[in-house]
C-alpha cells in the first residue's frame, strides 16, 4: 500500500475521534441535542473497511455513525453543522447525530432503529445486481442488532438471492448496556452467519491494517459475484452507549485494559517502526486535524439555522 | 370504454407500466410462479422473468426494506403484501423508513415505490386477516395512501402511483376484485390527492371510498325510489386528502354521512367530519353522521361478521336521519 494511503487512513482516525471529543464538549454546552453517540475506539473499524472500498460500493450503517461520515469524505465542517442542526449540514440540519448520509459519496445513512436499515441494505445490494453494477453495498451494525427479526430476514434474503453486500457486525461487547452474552444465545456472533450458509470471519477492530487486509479480500470476493460475507470485528467503544451513559454495566478496569489496545495507538506504532513514518509527520497530522476542527467549529457555530420554510420541504418528491 | 373487473384493471396496470419501463418490478408472496394470491399477477412470471416477479421469503421487512433499498438505487419496485394485515410486521420500514428517509435526510433521498396491499373484511378470515387499517397508515406525514373504488380509478391510480417518486401504499380491497366497471382504451393516468363526485345529487353528501364506494352506491339506489338523491364524494386517495370536493358539496347539500369500513374511533370518518365542522361550519344544517364498524375484532360467524361490518341499510337510515 502508497504511503499517502496510510497517513490518509490515520488522518480519518484522528479526525474522528478529536472531532468526537470536541462534539462531546459541544453537547455538554448544550449546543448538540438529542442523542449522541460517539465511535471513540472503534475508529479502526470503518476506516480500514472503508479504505478498501470502490467510489460505486455502497456504505449504510446505523446510528452510530460520525466515523463512516468521516471515512466517506465528507469534511468535518459539514458533519459539524449537522450536529448543531444547522442548514449548511449534510442532512440540512433535519437528521442530527444518528442521520448523516451523502449520496454523493455512495454514504445511505445513518439509521436509528436497530437493524432496519439491513432489509434496506439489501435493497441497495439488489438495485446494484438488478441493474448489472458491481458495486458492492457494505452494510455495518452492532451486536445487538443480530437479535432482532430484521437481522435474520434481510441476512437470510441476502443468501438466498445472492446479494452482493458485505454483512459486518461491529461486535463492540454490548447492546446498549448489556453485555452480548446475556442477550444473545451465540456470543461467537459470525456464527450466526452459517445459520444462512454465508461464509464468515472474525477480525480485530482494533487494528486498522488487520481490518483493512480482510476488507480488501472481501470485497473483490462479494464483487466477483460470490454473494454475501459476514464480517464480524471485534472491537470496543470507550465512551458510553451514548452521552449521559452511567456505564453502571462494567467496570472501569475493563475500560482501561481495552485502552491499552488503542486503534490510533496501534497504529502510531505500526507507521512510525514498521513503516518508517517520522513522528513529526504524523503530528503535522495532527496538528492539521486540530486546526481544520477548529475552522470547522466556527464553520458550524456561524452556520445559518434552516429556514421555517424547511418545516415543509422534503416530505414528497412529487 | 371496456368492461372489466377490479383484478383485470390492476393486472393491466402492472403489466403496462412493466413493458414501458425496466426499472419496474414486483416483489413479494407468492407473485411469481403461483401467480398471487389474488391472481392479480397470473402469467407475469412467464412473461417478464424471474428477476422482475420476485418470490419472496415469508419475511415482510425484508420485502419492503429490499424495496426502499432499491428504490434508493433508481429502481421502481412494486411490493405487495399478500393483505394489508401483514403489513403490520413491516410497519417499521413503512412507516418510520419509507415514510421519513427523504426528509431526514434533508431531501436526498427519493423513494420511488408502491406498496400493493389488499384488505377489508367479509370473508370470514377471522379478527387477524380482515382488518381496514387505513388511517393507521394515512396517519403518517411522508406517506401517499392511495384506495380506488372502481376499476377505472384502480388501473389509473396504479399507473401514477407506480411513475410517482413517492412511497405509496395502494390499499385494495378483496371482496372488490371481481366487481366490473368501465375503463378507458389505452394509456391513462389518475391524479394521485384527487377526491371526486362519483354520483350527483342535491339533498345529502355521503363521503366515501373503496368497498364503501359500492355500499354507498347501492344506499343510493334505494334512497333515489324515495325521492332522495345523494351526491357521493369518493375520496380514492386519503393522503394527501383533497377536501373540495367534499365541501363544495357540503356546501351545496348541507348534510353529510360519512362512510367508511374501518373502526370509527380516531378513523377516517373522525378526520372528514373534523375538517367539515372546522371550514364549513355555518353551512351544517344536521350534525354530521358517521358509519363504521362495530368496535370489535372481526368474528368468524358469517352472521357475527356481517353486523359488525357497516350494510347498505345503515348507509340508508343514517341518510335519512340527518335529513
């Protein structure tokens, strides 16, 4: 892989998580509402899945979504502004936290109800085989999603029309506040995939090259008309569910034992000793992650709020 | 003009708007090799292939989910629910999916889709299968509901819905697909959001649609020996509802009935009389009547379910008490 490559890819990690840490200031100022849900440690995760992918495959994931934001393209100003509601947001200031997308970029959202955007991934999967594309719909979500009925229906469908959509669970070892094996009767989630003869793997989400590597395999396997893949990474989220999470669920020494396994950290190391990357590049890096947040910030403080007569547009096409 | 029946109509307009257009196709139960329940898409399967009548897995999310998603890509699906009862286990994605991606997401998204669904009772499929749950859906911004009651009105509301980039659910009713009307030669479209006179008449409004459109009918026949004469107003789409019609007529007739086969409570006959007291309330010479089914689950027994369900006879003697 180009070097520009993985300085782009450690760039998007940085990126989300201060990003994530600045919204999390900006929520506690009051300034973002409703929920948020921050990506803070899982940043690996889409990003080394989303390197692999080409501009004509699809990106859908649920609600915890700043991180495929990112990972897509779409510049922290915007992402920014639709955090704060404003019109200048990818979304208009409509969707908030839990609803960016950018069709432009091939992004489908951010979807808030567990596991219903998985019928609808396959959906895209299907328009993309109908029309002769090969484009390929990667679809993520978490653990708790694969116990609800639209999991097994959209999987099970996937399988049986051949879809080429890349199935991946974030396993990042609670459903909310409950730990994957108290909800779920297999805590070894992929193999829930061979219930629908898909094959699948297991993969650590916190190592950004690891995720990456099998992305890449995976991909051109479900582009060369294999049907689906189940991914499922491992990984961990520092934060809470979402803010205001009293994590009365686990314990702090877990916390600090997964941090040891920092994603950035990880990968900080693997550039710097293994691919002769100077530190000072990389904290150009970012240093220049930290003045484009800062520029984005004002970008989305400054923004205008939409206008009363968005109330009434975008509910028809006709 | 040719004469034919509801199913014929509807069969027509799938099959037209499949030759004029690629990106059109069905998905659903039993659509395909056993040609739908309702044999609505008979020789379909034969004829456009297996990759544009889709059978599906029992498994209505993922029926209306593969829907949007493919309708997100360009496409046109037309899914059906084999009834309107179980699109309550895909209410999510038709409700809080289809009906509000394009707004959440600040109007990138376009959802080209039509959901075919018939419901209704009178067949004796018990309290799960024989349900009018139309102002449930109706109740949802985002969200076109569209339910013909002739076979005029079903293949050219068919066809707009099925060219409209909009999520519509096109409830249909069951015990109407063999009923007959006229329907015009060739290629027609009716406007989607356009209620209208399907019978003149000066001395009472009766407000309509679907099976209740042939109810009321009926009442009126028996009505007119008596000298009186109903203007019925079908609504054929109850959202986006167009109100003129029926208060232009009110205006007129200054006495309505409202007609309708789902539960009374919060229904459809609920929201017509709300809007007529609120824009017309001076010209209210009775108070505003409505029928509706008896607020029970549907019961098996013929005999039970028939006066459960609203009659010709009621639609006549609500007539004549806001006279």
């Amino acid at each position: 892989m180009e070097k520009s490559k993985y300085l782009e890819m450690y760039r998007q990690m940085v990126m989300i998580r201060r990003l994530e840490e600045e919204a999390a200031q900006l929520y506690q100022q009051g300034k973002i509402g409703g929920f948020l849900h921050l990506y803070i440690g899982q940043e690996a995760v889409s990003t080394g899945l989303i390197a692999a992918r080409k501009p004509q495959d699809r990106v859908i994931t649920a609600y915890r979504d700043h991180g495929v934001a990112i990972n897509v393209g779409i510049p922290a100003r915007q992402v920014m502004a639709e955090l704060l509601g404003k019109a200048t947001g990818m979304s208009k200031g409509k969707g908030g936290s839990m609803h960016m997308a950018d069709v432009t970029k091939n992004f489908w959202g951010g979807h808030a109800v567990v596991g219903a955007h998985l019928p609808i991934a396959a959906g895209l999967a299907l328009g993309d085989q109908y029309q002769g594309n090969d484009g390929v719909t990667l679809c993520m979500f978490g653990d708790g999603a694969t116990n609800i009925g639209f999991f097994h229906e959209a999987v099970n469908l996937s399988k049986v029309w051949n879809l080429p959509v890349i199935w991946v669970c974030e396993n990042n070892q609670y459903g909310m506040g409950t730990a994957v094996e108290r909800a779920s009767a297999v805590s070894e989630i992929r193999r829930k995939a061979d219930g629908y003869n898909i094959p699948n793997e297991k993969v650590n989400g916190m190592d950004v090259m690891e995720v990456h590597q099998a992305a890449e395999r995976v991909f051109e396997w479900v582009r060369s008309g294999n049907g689906p893949y189940f991914m499922e990474i491992i990984t961990y989220r520092y934060r809470g569910h979402s803010m205001g999470d009293p994590e009365r669920y686990r314990q702090q020494e877990e916390v600090r034992c997964w941090e040891k396994e920092d994603p950035i950290g990880i990968f900080r190391d693997y550039l710097m000793f293994k691919q002769s990357v100077a530190e000072a590049e990389l904290a150009e890096l970012e240093r220049s992650v930290a003045a484009e947040l800062k520029e984005a910030i004002e970008f989305a403080e400054s923004s205008p709020e939409p206008p009363p007569q968005a109330l009434f547009e975008h509910i028809y096409a006709d | 003009m040719a004469r034919i029946t509801m199913r014929e109509a509807i069969s027509q307009a799938l099959w037209e708007e499949m030759e004029r257009d690629e990106r059109v196709f069905i998905l659903g139960e039993e659509v395909g090799v056993w040609g739908g329940t309702y044999a609505v898409t008979k020789g379909f399967y034969d004829h456009f292939g297996e990759k544009r009548v889709r059978d599906t897995p029992i498994a209505e999310s993922a029926i209306i989910g593969a829907a949007i998603g493919a309708a997100l890509t360009g496409l046109r699906p037309v899914a059906e629910m084999m009834t309107i009862n179980f699109a309550f286990t895909a209410f999510d994605h038709i409700v809080n999916e289809a009906a509000k991606l394009r707004y959440m997401f600040g109007g990138q998204f376009t959802l080209p889709m039509v959901i075919r669904a018939p419901g209704g009772g009178g067949r004796q499929l018990g309290a799960t299968h024989s349900q009018t749950p139309d102002a449930v859906f109706a109740h949802f911004p985002g969200l076109k509901v569209v339910s013909p009651g002739t076979p005029e009105d079903a293949k050219g509301l068919l066809k707009a819905s099925i060219r409209s980039d909009d999520p519509i659910l096109f409830i249909e009713h069951a015990t109407l697909y063999q009923v007959r009307g006229e329907v015009p030669e060739g290629d027609y479209v009716t406007p989607i959001g356009k209620s209208k006179v399907q019978r003149p008449g000066k001395h009472v409004t009766v407000v309509t649609y679907s099976k209740m459109l042939d109810v009321s009918f009926k009442a009126a026949d028996l009505l007119a020996q008596e000298g009186i004469e109903v203007e019925i107003v079908d609504l054929r789409t109850l959202r986006p509802l167009d109100m003129e019609p029926v208060l232009e007529s009110f205006k007129k007739t200054n006495r309505a009935v409202i007609v309708e086969e789902g539960w009374r409570s919060y229904g459809v006959g609920a929201e017509i009389a709300a809007r007529i007291y609120e824009e017309a309330f001076d010209y209210a010479d009775a108070p505003i009547k409505r029928v509706a089914q008896a607020e029970v689950p549907l019961p098996y027994n013929r005999t039970l379910e028939q006066m459960a369900l609203p009659q010709v006879i009621d639609v006549v003697n609500a007539v004549k008490e806001v006279l």
